[in-house]
C-alpha cells in the first residue's frame, strides 16, 4: 500500500496538481483550490489544527495519513512535509482509494464522499 500511496503522490507533483508544505497548503485551501489536504502521522498538532481550519475554510476534506513527515516529503522530492493540499479530484479521489484499500474502516467513507465529488 505504502509504495502505490507514496508513488501516486510523486505522480500527483509530477503534473503540478500538489502543493507541498504549510504555506502553499494553506493557499491552496483559501483560494479554495484544495480538493484534499493530507497530513502526516507526526505532524504537530498546532500544524493539525490548522489543516482543520484550513478544511473548513476550502470546504475540502482533510485526512490524516499513516505516514511520517520524512515519508511524505521522500515522495515529494522534499527533505520533510507535514501537509499537502492535492488540487485535483482525480488525484484526490485515487489517493484515498489507496488509502481505503489497507484501511477500509478508516477511510472508506472518506473515498466514498469523494466518489461522488468525482462524479
């Protein structure tokens, strides 16, 4: 799960559709642009809160994924990341489907609320 996860992520900035670290995030987010914004297991949670709010300002879901800040920002061509705002439905919708795939209890409602956004 892990490698298609973290692949898909690299996909994701290789087509420009992800914004890497708090402050583009948090752009993302207000200009409402954001379709998910992901945060890594160790982030602070200050940085946490803040997604939420950011989530509830971009109207867009917000997830916390099993991975550390080192994992994420490896996959994102970064030395750490604690958030990521994904800008594409697509992207967005794929990732959690990875997610739900080894965590269906977790995060299968979240992939089906995106299923329908997909549509």
């Amino acid at each position: 799960m892990s490698d298609g996860f973290l692949s898909l992520l690299g996909l994701c900035v290789k087509a420009g559709m992800l914004s890497a670290g708090d402050e583009p995030a948090a752009d993302a987010a207000q200009a409402r642009n954001a379709r998910l914004l992901l945060s890594a297991s160790d982030a602070a949670e200050n940085t946490v809160r803040r997604i939420r709010q950011l989530a509830d300002i971009g109207q867009c879901m917000w997830l916390s994924v099993p991975f550390s800040r080192a994992e994420l920002g490896q996959a994102v061509g970064r030395g750490q990341c604690a958030v990521l705002a994904v800008r594409d439905v697509g992207f967005a919708d794929a990732l959690v489907h990875r997610l739900a795939q080894s965590d269906p209890e977790r995060y299968g409602p979240a992939a089906e609320k995106l299923d329908l956004k997909a549509k």
